[in-house]
C-alpha cells in the first residue's frame, strides 16, 4: 500500500508561482514512476507531469498545456515529489493529484493516462484569479 500526501495548494493571481509538494510513504519505494494531475469541475482529469524514481538520470513527461511553466521533480531520499508551476493562469485552477504507478511497472517515458496510475493521494486546490 501507498500513502500519498499532498500540500501547498492555495489562492495565486494570474503569472503567480506555487510549489506542491507530495509526501508518500508506505511501500511508495517500488512504484517506478509518479505524476501529477489536475481536475477542475465538470472536467476530467488530466495528466500535468510524470516522472521515473528509479533510473540513475530521471525521464519527466509533460501535458502540452504545461509544458515550459510547470517542473516536476522528486527527492527520493526523502519519498517526496514536487511540481513547481510557474505563470500560472487562470485556466489552471483544478484539485491537483498525487499518483503513483503500480508497484515494479516501468513505462519509459512515464505515462499520463491515468489508468496507468494505482495509488492516489487526496488533492490540494489551486486557484488562480484573473
């Protein structure tokens, strides 16, 4: 089992940065890749950013929307995952998500979809006002 904690939502103008940050504990050293999503009301959820935990240089994977402004990172020492959003707009308001792969599955470059993610942690809301 894996136990996924996010923090560091909250309320931003538009061109505003926030860091989310996510803890993850439990058996989360066997889940090869780990990613971010987001889902605003009325919409799917989306992938944001992925990332490889056990390659010696890490592989990251990003939503076109993202791209450029959003940076995910990972301190495995510490089991946590970041995702620096930078020049936020308001477009990206949505709960955004923790997720975590199966336990031993590679994918290379780690994937998007979210069927491809089994643990999930709890979200934590961005807002971002015009």
């Amino acid at each position: 089992q894996v136990v996924l904690v996010e923090s560091g939502g909250g309320s931003v103008q538009a061109g505003g940065s926030l860091r989310l940050s996510c803890t993850a504990s439990g058996d989360a050293y066997n889940s090869y890749y780990m990613g971010w999503f987001r889902q605003a009301p009325g919409k799917e959820r989306e992938g944001v950013a992925a990332i490889t935990r056990r390659l010696s240089r890490s592989r990251t994977r990003y939503a076109d929307s993202v791209q450029g402004r959003f940076t995910i990172s990972k301190d495995n020492a510490e089991n946590t995952l970041y995702l620096e959003m930078n020049s936020l707009k308001p477009d990206d308001t949505a709960m955004y998500y923790c997720a975590a792969g199966p336990r031993y599955r590679t994918l290379i470059p780690p994937p998007l979809a979210k069927d491809d993610f089994a643990y999930w942690g709890q979200g934590t809301q961005v807002t971002v006002s015009s």
